[in-house]
C-alpha cells in the first residue's frame, strides 16, 4: 500500500520536474528567439515571397491563379518549413547545450517536443497567420480560408515534427540543408497532396472533411511517434 | 554507498581502440584524475561514463547498481562540464544558469548571484553571454556546476581559459564539493592541487 502510494509520489513529482525544465527550455528557446528575430522571421519572409513570385510569373487571370492556389501556398509552406529546420538543433548541438539536456535525468523525448513546440510557435504558426492574405492575392475567396486555415495549421504540425527528425539526424553534418531536404521532403508528400487537396476543395467552395480528417490523423500520429524518433536521433547526432 | 566504478571499459572508434579494458573506483570525497596524451581517450571515456557515447562492454555501477538500469536517476545526480560550456552566447550569464538549474530542480531567489559571486564574475551577470572572454565564460560554466546540487561532477579540462587565479578557484571548489562528500571524475593535465589521499590517478595510453 505504502511503496503503491510512493511510486504514485515519485511518478507525480517525476511529471512536476518535466513540467518545470519543459517550461523553462521554452522561455529560453522563446527568448533566444526574440533577441535574433532576423533569423526568426527568414522562414515567413521565405514563404510570403515565394507564393507571391507565382502570380507575377502569370497571366493574371483569377480562374488561373485560383487553380495554382493550393500548390503554391503548399510547396511554399514546406519549403519555407525546410528552411527553418536548420535553427532547431544545431546551435544547441555547437554549444554543449544539447549535451545538458540529455544529461539532466528528464525524459529526453519530453524536452525535444518542448523544443518542437516551441520552433512550431515561431516557424510554423506564422505561416498560418500570413495565410489569409496569401490565398487572397492568389483569388481564393473569403468562404475557403476556414478550410485553408485548419489544413495549414494540421499541415504545419506534422510538418515541424517530421522536420524535427530530420534535423536531429543531420545536426552533426556541415552543410546538411540538401542531405535534410532529401531525407525530409519524401515523408512530407502526404502533407502535400492533402493539404494541396483540401485547399483546392475550399476554394472551389466545399468544406473539404476527408483531407482535413486525414491531415489530423497524419498530426496525431507523428505527435505520438516523432518524440521518441526525435530523441534516438539527436542521441545518434551526440555521439 | 556512494561509489561509482567501472569494470574493464572497452570502447571502438571506428578501427581505433580507444579504451582498453578500463577500470577504477571512487567513493565519496574521492577524485578520479584521468591523464593521458592527446587522442588517449579522455573524453571518450568521460563520455561514456555520461551515457553519451555506448561503450562496446564492460560495467559502469552507481550506488551498486549498473547505470544501463537507470541511467535517468545518476544523470539526475550528475553534472557534466566539456570541452563546451554548454551555455548560450545570446543569453546573460544569469540567464544561462537560472535556465540551467530550474532544468534539475526549482530556483531560490538569490543563488544565481550568489554562485556568480562564487566564481568571481558576479559583474557579468547581466552581460550577454557573447560579450565575455573564454575565461569569463568558463567561469560562468563552473558557476552551473555549483547550482546543480549534483553528487557526482565529470569535468573534462575545466581549467583550459582560465587564468592562475581561476586555476586555484577551480581547486578551493573541487576540494569543497568533495569535503561535502561529493565525487569527481577530472580528465587533466595539470595537477589539482588537491590533498593527496582524495586523488586516485588513472593514467590511459
């Protein structure tokens, strides 16, 4: 009865200490991150003058620029995605940062989705943000940006988690942006074509159920996998 | 009983043997003083001990029990100082280790400056990180070690920037963690300037 009640103790306060060093390497990423908001900002930058490119390169008819709507806002979003990889781990990996983190007696997986969440607040909701006014200068009408938003916030998600793989197995590599792009970009096509899908469906007026249904499921499932693929890859990255 | 051994330690590096068979013991207010050539594997092996890098076989014990079991509770126990300080060049020193302690347990008003004082770059505090010199930074390094509360320290060169007076600091605090019978495992080349009967040698080829 006493050692049950003990172990409950210690997984509580084993949870507690997760919280807190979860909480205070997110107040740190967050605060790095306003301090170089240059680097911060790239990604979006990235994305709002790549999807922007497409209808200055085209005859600008609205049917034309609404039926490339849903690839350039996606091609944008995963390769602006790609590029804010590089920011994740390797700094962390350079300093010694990493080391202590996996050093400290917390789960390992924890800390890294901290990390994760927090690079996903500052590369991946942003994209979301900008959005709107993205599919507006491509024609999309004001009746698709709830199905454009949600697909785009799901998408990001996974896109961030699977990104985070990638970068822990690459941190070591010198110039790793093309080896991260081959590794990373195969496994985000699902999120392409469902996202470019549900997006296309928006625009042309349905509420698109089915890819964002499965665009959820591809978030949940890599929320559930990633961390422990995230933490076996930096710990290979370490060595 | 606080003890932390090693039985015949062997490590590979790609075709290079690295560590041979390597073995010691410690109890508590003991210092390991690894030394050893360039490349002998000093920090391979206090890597090792970390969980950083799988040795090939051999045993590591804390406590009695083998650290592959719970690797998680000694690295609770445990605090590491590389070749890296492991701090981050945009944050101010007292940022860097306010960070660095509520990582391991909560922070108490105060400590961060007390432990800055400690180490003798209590004016830094407020700085950014970037702005000081190596030796400062090193200082700020060996200012974590203390708010870590930690029983076991692996430190790998903690002198390498620091200047004749940081060296003596760094001896004055190894003897104080050990006198709190703390343990230490110190891959150097220079001497500790420790009591003799706390300093077990081990030398690697």
């Amino acid at each position: 009865m006493t050692a049950a009640r003990n172990e409950a103790a210690r997984a509580d306060s084993a949870r507690q200490s997760l919280m807190r060093a979860a909480w205070a390497l997110a107040q740190r990423d967050l605060r790095i991150a306003l301090r170089r908001s240059g680097d911060t900002l790239q990604p979006v930058g990235f994305f709002i003058v790549v999807t922007t490119l497409f209808p200055l390169g085209l005859d600008p008819q609205l049917s034309l620029l609404r039926d490339i709507a849903p690839a350039a806002l996606w091609v944008g979003a995963l390769l602006s995605s790609l590029l804010a990889l590089d920011l994740l781990f390797r700094e962390d990996a350079q300093d010694g940062t990493l080391e202590q983190l996996a050093l400290c007696g917390l789960p390992f997986a924890g800390l890294l989705v901290a990390k994760t969440a927090v690079h996903w607040l500052l590369t991946g909701l942003p994209l979301v943000v900008v959005a709107p006014v993205l599919a507006g200068a491509l024609g999309a009408p004001a009746s698709a940006l709830p199905g454009v938003l949600v697909a785009l916030l799901l998408g990001t998600i996974t896109l961030s988690l699977i990104g985070a793989i990638g970068a822990g197995l690459t941190m070591g590599v010198k110039r790793s942006g093309s080896l991260l792009a081959l590794l990373v970009l195969p496994l985000a096509v699902p999120v392409l074509i469902f996202g470019a899908r549900a997006t296309a469906q928006a625009i042309s007026g349905e509420w698109p159920a089915g890819a964002l249904y499965l665009l959820g499921a591809m978030a949940v499932l890599t929320a559930t996998l990633a961390p422990w693929a995230v933490a076996a890859a930096v710990r290979i990255g370490l060595e | 009983m606080n003890e932390l051994t090693a039985e015949s330690l062997h490590l590979w590096r790609g075709e290079h043997h690295v560590l041979r068979g390597v073995s010691f013991s410690i109890a508590a207010g003991q210092c390991l003083q690894v030394t050893g050539a360039n490349g002998s594997g000093k920090t391979t092996l206090l890597r090792a001990l970390c969980g950083l890098v799988p040795l090939e076989s051999g045993t590591v014990r804390w406590r009695g029990r083998e650290l592959s079991a719970d690797r998680d509770a000694f690295h609770g126990e445990l605090s590491y100082l590389g070749h890296d300080n492991g701090l981050k060049a945009d944050l101010t020193a007292a940022e860097n280790l306010s960070f660095a302690t509520r990582l391991k347990r909560p922070l108490q008003t105060g400590e961060v400056s007390a432990a800055l004082e400690r180490t003798g770059v209590a004016d830094s505090a407020g700085v950014a990180l970037r702005r000081l010199s190596a030796g400062q930074r090193r200082r700020v390094a060996l200012a974590r070690l203390l708010l870590t509360h930690a029983a076991v320290w692996v430190l790998d060169e903690p002198g390498s920037n620091l200047d004749a007076h940081g060296q003596s600091l760094l001896a004055e605090l190894i003897n104080a963690h050990l006198t709190t019978s703390g343990l230490a495992v110190v891959a150097t080349h220079q001497s500790l300037n420790l009591p003799t009967p706390q300093v077990c040698p081990l030398a690697l080829q």
